[in-house]
C-alpha cells in the first residue's frame, strides 16, 4: 500500500493526524510526511486546522475533505440508492419497510451463529467489531470503564441509510437483538448526522 493510501487509511480511522505522528507510523521523515499530506491536500482528500498551543508554532492537524470520506464510499451507491426509491415509487412506505425488515433479518442471521457460543458482553462485542471490520465498516472494539464501545469509522452504506432512515435503525435493532434484553445499546456518534464515525456504548442493564 501506498504511503499516501495508509495516511488516508490512518486518518478515516483515528481523525485528524499531525505531521510528526504520521512520520512516526510510517517511520519516514517529518518531512516527508509533510510532502505526502501536501500530496493529498492538492487531491483535495485533506484539509488542515492550525492549532494554537502554549508554546511555539500552532500544529497542523490534517482531516478528510468530503471528497477525501467520499474516497471509501461504496461504488455501488448510488445504484443501491436508486434501488430504494424504486420500491418505494412501485411499492410505497410499506414495501419499503418490507425490504429494510428483510435485510435486518438476514444480518441477524449472518451474525448470530458467531455469537451464540459466547457467554460474555466483552466477547460478544468483540466478534461483533470483527464482524463489521469483514463487511466494511472499519470497525474497532474498545473496553470501557463502564462497559464496551463498537467504533465503526466507515459506513459502506451510508448513502443508502441517508436516504432511507430504517436501515440506521436495523444496525441498532440487530446489535439489541444479538445482545439480548438485559443489555443496553446506544449510539452516540452518528455518520449520518455529520460525526466522523459511528459510536455504540453497550453495558449492562442496571435491573440486569
């Protein structure tokens, strides 16, 4: 993989990056990661924000443009998109609902041999994130002090649940599914709604 493909890659995971950080993962020079940031910001795939510190110069923080997030975008889109206002023009709201529930079911399908031999949340939610990482989502599973956190920093059909709501809400649907009653889904961070990512908490119920 290009140097210029990992920044990218490095970036749609962790956010903003400095110079110095990326010559330290890639072990290359400051100041040859400063020309492969250069690079991409004259692809307009980065923009950058100078920030002010106590002492010195500002640091240069380096972030995806539109285009630069448009760069993971799922090729088949915009014809999935398509897709979807033509069933909702044949078969109206309801059909809508009818294909938006089939593939809910399906998911849950596809996801719940792994899990059904796992005992713990902690366990659960980390075949969950390996599982989102294999269908695109850029996932990563991390423990937190109250529970566990699912970060996805890529939304392969993000242009499909723009349009059409019910397919953000499956995503909650099939993790509260998977999961069980007894524990708590919440979604925090929501690349629908302009954050970088999508962020899930899951705990354990209280009454649990």
């Amino acid at each position: 993989m290009k140097a210029t493909e990992q920044i990218i890659n490095i970036i749609k995971r962790e956010g903003a990056v400095t110079a110095k950080s990326i010559a330290e993962r890639l072990a290359i020079t400051t100041m040859g990661a400063r020309q492969h940031l250069q690079i991409l910001e004259e692809e307009q795939l980065l923009q950058f924000e100078d920030v002010k510190v106590k002492v010195g110069r500002p640091n240069r923080h380096w972030s995806l443009t539109d285009q630069g997030h448009a760069y993971f975008a799922d090729k088949h889109s915009d014809l999935t998109v398509q897709f979807i206002d033509a069933i909702e023009d044949i078969f109206g709201e309801d059909g809508l609902k009818k294909v938006a529930n089939k593939r809910e079911q399906q998911t849950l399908e596809h996801y719940q041999p792994h899990l059904t031999s796992l005992t713990d949340l902690k366990n659960k939610v980390m075949k969950l994130a390996q599982l989102r990482e294999s269908d695109g989502y850029m996932a990563e599973f991390v423990e937190l002090e109250n529970g566990f956190a699912l970060i996805e920093n890529h939304c392969p059909i993000c242009k499909a649940a723009t349009r059409c709501e019910l397919l953000c809400q499956s995503e909650l649907n099939v993790f509260q599914s998977l999961l069980g009653d007894e524990v708590s889904v919440t979604r925090s961070e929501h690349i629908v709604q302009g954050a970088r990512r999508c962020l899930y908490h899951f705990s354990y119920k209280a009454d649990a």
